[in-house]
C-alpha cells in the first residue's frame, strides 16, 4: 500500500484533475436525468457522460484508458457544450 500510495504522487495532477472534473460531469448526468424523469440511458449524451464518469470512478489509475479520456475531452467538448445548452435552454 505504501509503495502504491507514494507511486501516485508521480501522477502529473493535471491526470486527476481531469478525471475528478468528468466523474463530476457524469454525476451532473445522472441528477440531470433524474430531475427530468428519464432513465439515464435513455439519451446518447448522457449515457456516454455516465459511461465515462464509471470507467473513471471504478479504475485504477494504471488501468485507466487515457487514449479514451483525452479522445472525449477534445474531440466531444464543443458539441458537449452545444447539446447540453439545447437540453439547459430548449428552445433558445
């Protein structure tokens, strides 16, 4: 645990940052759905945000695909935003 805990601390913060920044993200997902009655599965969108927060939240930082990760932040980040600002403000 000992050699574990003080490997970690080679991790660049900016890695947990991230991760810690998408586990949030999915869980807005989640409270977003639920507020609104749908299943979270129910839209791409949101799956996808849970999917990601999961994988995340239940992984070992070795076992983490980072590949994914920095293939969700960039390529998904403006069209993220454009969806959720349709879903925030329907209609405007």
């Amino acid at each position: 645990m000992t050699a574990t805990l003080r490997g970690s601390s080679r991790i660049p913060r900016y890695r947990w940052v991230l991760h810690r920044l998408w586990i949030a993200v999915g869980n807005e997902a989640l409270a977003y759905t639920a507020a609104t009655g749908q299943p979270v599965r129910a839209d791409r969108t949101w799956s996808n945000l849970y999917d990601l927060r999961n994988h995340l939240a239940h992984s070992r930082l070795p076992d983490i695909d980072e590949g994914l990760v920095r293939r969700f932040t960039w390529s998904r980040l403006g069209s993220l935003r454009e969806t959720i600002r349709h879903h925030l403000h329907p209609g405007g």
